[in-house]
C-alpha cells in the first residue's frame, strides 16, 4: 500500500505544474479542478468559513456522516489546498483578488451576474491581470432566455436531450446512475481552460470561458441530433440495444454480457455458435445473410432467439469467444467487480492509499495515462482552511491575526 508521503517524496514537475487555479466551484465544476489538480496544478479550493456544502454529501466513510468523511468530497478534491474565504465581504473580495493576480485561471459554477455582484467578475479581475483564464460552468450559459433558469445534474441531463433517449421504447425516459452531466460539463470545461492557457502561452493574452452544462451534454447525443437533421425522426429508447441496433447487452447465466454484431464477420460467427448449440433457429436461413436484418424488420424475432440462447452461457464464455474471434464483446461489470478488476489496478487506475489518520482508502485515478506521470495522487482532499496559513500568510503576506478575522 503506498502512504502520502511516499507519494510526496515522488512528486515531480508535471504537466500543469507551472499553472495556479483558484477554484470556487460547486458540484457542477469540482472534477475540473480534480483533473487540474491532478496534473500538477496548484488547485486552491476557496471555501466559506466553515467549509464548503460539499462536505456534506453522501456516500460517508463508514455509512457515518461527519467532518472528514465525505466520500464525495474525498474524491473530487484530492491534490487540492484549501482556503477559507467569505468573498462576499470586501476583505474577502480584496483578499480573492490579490489571489488572482497570482494564478492563472480561475474556475466558478455560481450563477450568471453573481460573481459581477461581488465585483469579481472577469472584466473587473481581467483589467488587474490580462492574462486571466476565467471559467464559469452553469446549467445554460451566460446568455439566451434559460441563462437565468436553476438546473441540478437530472435537469442538465434531461435538458441537453439525453434522458429522452435512455431507457426503454414503453417507460418513461431514464436517468443514468452518477452524475453523467456534472461530469460532462466539468470536462469541457478542462479541455477549454487548457485550450485558453495554450492559447496565453502563444499570445500572453487571458479570456472568458462560458460553459453550458445543456450544451456539454448535447454534444454527447450521438447519433441522436444527426438523425433528427436527416430524418425528421425524433430518436426512441431503445432499452438494452445501442441506438445503431448492432450492439445489444444480453441476459444470461450470471448476468448480463454486451454482444457487437456490426460486421458481417460478428453476425456469421453469432450465429453459427448458435446452431452449434441447436439454438439458431431459422437465423442460417439465406435470408439472414446480410447483418442488416439486425435493424430491419426482423429484429424482434431475431432478438427473441439470441436472448434464449444467450442463457446457455456464462459472460466469461461470450466475452472469451468473441475476443478470441476479434469482437468487442464483453461482460457487463458490477461495482464491485470494477473495485476488484485486474486492468484497472494493472494500469495504475485504483489506487490503495493510507491516509495520514490511518485510514486505507481506494481511490480512482485519471483515465488516462502519460508516461512520465505515473502517480496522480499526491494529497489527500483538505480539511476545511488546511492550507489558510500557506495560501494567505505565505503567498499573500498576511499577519495570523488578518488570517484570522479573514477566515472566521
């Protein structure tokens, strides 16, 4: 198990190393600043007194709420510092300010016109330090007539055209389980404030990030957009088939295992597996040729046969078979299977770490990997105002009692 300080004491420059993000966001932009942070950027999360609500959200170490224990927060603020500051003072204000005019970006989620309130807009922050990269996710952007509507992750994901297409043709449309469009809209907006900071790196000039969790989510759709501009057709759910009809996920001995049938090749294979096991009915037949049919008119009943004889088999022998034939077939996973996969502790991603109180936690890491930076997780999420002393006493040169009236 590797501690802390055996990740600390391997702590070397990364790709954002050089960067500084101050990071005011709330669930909607707290991955964002983890994927940051994560690279080597000097993420500060500037916190009210007290700490921020998402400490407060569950799952909790041990099913027990309490200071510390938040799973949520745990995960989203690993490798970020954090400072306790009530922008919403003028101290607080002056004190984020001075903040600015050393980092280089800054990321908020509240909503269009509150950070202008408080004086701390961009325009205002922008005119003290040009070359500020300022972020603002909301649930639809800056401007049109929704810029001023509330939406938590269920509205963005409803409201960016996803909902209506998940789930099945007779139910009503389904929400995927975590938070699919929080995460959408965070990493956007990652890619956008790299982009900016490349962008400054050539130009040395700053600039204003606007991202719409609504659109962030509808850039993900698919097929479903481009259907509708050919068609006409508005898109159905279509339960355990992907949209495209050649990828369907099958019960069977202990599970559930996905099936990729786009090529001729896949669909030949399938079935001839099938009428070894005396289960292809009618699908050698001529007419069953081309792997079209899979979304013609027979794909009920061709659904009806490979369903019974999916049954027959375990997802360890579907996903063997077809990888060893060259299809991306596979078993669909568990939870506690993912905790327990060998690839993803091979690769680094599930990471065993002891905490400073003793605690042995497993945390996921980035999914991706570069080759120079194989350790992501140097810091444990901070306490609330953890590093006040750090950030405003070193950085800022304030005295332990401006500190202490700043941060009460």
């Amino acid at each position: 198990m590797t501690t802390l300080d055996e990740h600390a004491n391997t702590e070397q420059s990364r790709p954002l190393s050089d960067c500084r993000i101050l990071d005011l966001s709330g669930p909607m932009g707290v991955y964002c600043g983890k994927l940051m942070a994560d690279m080597g950027a000097d993420v500060i999360k500037v916190e009210p007194p007290g700490g921020d609500p998402m400490r407060d959200i569950g799952p909790f170490v041990g099913g027990r709420p309490g200071p510390g224990r938040s799973l949520y927060w745990l995960h989203f603020n690993t490798n970020k510092r954090s400072v306790t500051l009530d922008i919403g003072t003028p101290d607080g204000a002056a004190a984020l300010r001075r903040l600015v005019m050393a980092s280089d970006a800054l990321l908020e989620t509240g909503p269009p016109g509150y950070m202008e309130s408080l004086g701390l807009g961009y325009e205002s922050l922008a005119a003290e330090s040009p070359g500020l990269v300022y972020a603002s996710v909301t649930p639809f952007g800056q401007t049109g007539p929704y810029r001023d509507f509330k939406a938590s992750d269920l509205v963005g994901f409803a409201m960016g055209g996803y909902m209506y297409v998940t789930g099945w043709p007779d139910t009503p449309p389904n929400k995927l389980w975590g938070s699919q469009a929080y995460h959408t809209a965070s990493n956007r907006a990652y890619i956008a404030i790299l982009l900016a900071l490349y962008h400054r790196m050539m130009t040395g000039e700053g600039q204003y990030i606007d991202v719409s969790m609504q659109e962030a989510v509808a850039a993900t759709t698919e097929h479903v957009n481009t259907t509708y501009n050919y068609t006409g057709e508005s898109a159905e759910r279509c339960g355990f088939r992907h949209g495209g009809q050649f990828v369907a996920t099958w019960k069977c001995k202990d599970g559930y295992a996905s099936i990729t049938t786009n090529t001729r090749a896949a669909w030949d294979d399938l079935r001839a597996w099938m009428d070894r096991d005396g289960m292809a009915g009618d699908l050698m037949d001529a007419q069953y040729d081309d792997h079209f049919v899979l979304r013609g008119e027979h794909s009920a009943h061709i659904e009806e046969l490979v369903q019974a004889w999916a049954m027959l088999h375990t997802r360890q022998e579907i996903t063997e078979f077809g990888q060893s034939n060259h299809h991306p077939w596979g078993p669909a996973a568990t939870a506690d299977e993912i905790l327990t996969n060998e690839q993803l502790w091979g690769r680094g991603y599930l990471t065993a770490v002891e905490a400073p109180d003793g605690l042995s936690m497993v945390y996921p890491g980035d999914p991706y990997r570069l080759a120079e930076f194989p350790l992501p997780m140097r810091r444990a999420a901070p306490a609330p105002g953890e590093h006040n002393a750090e950030v405003l006493g070193d950085m800022l040169g304030l005295s332990d009692a401006e500190i202490e009236r700043l941060t009460a």
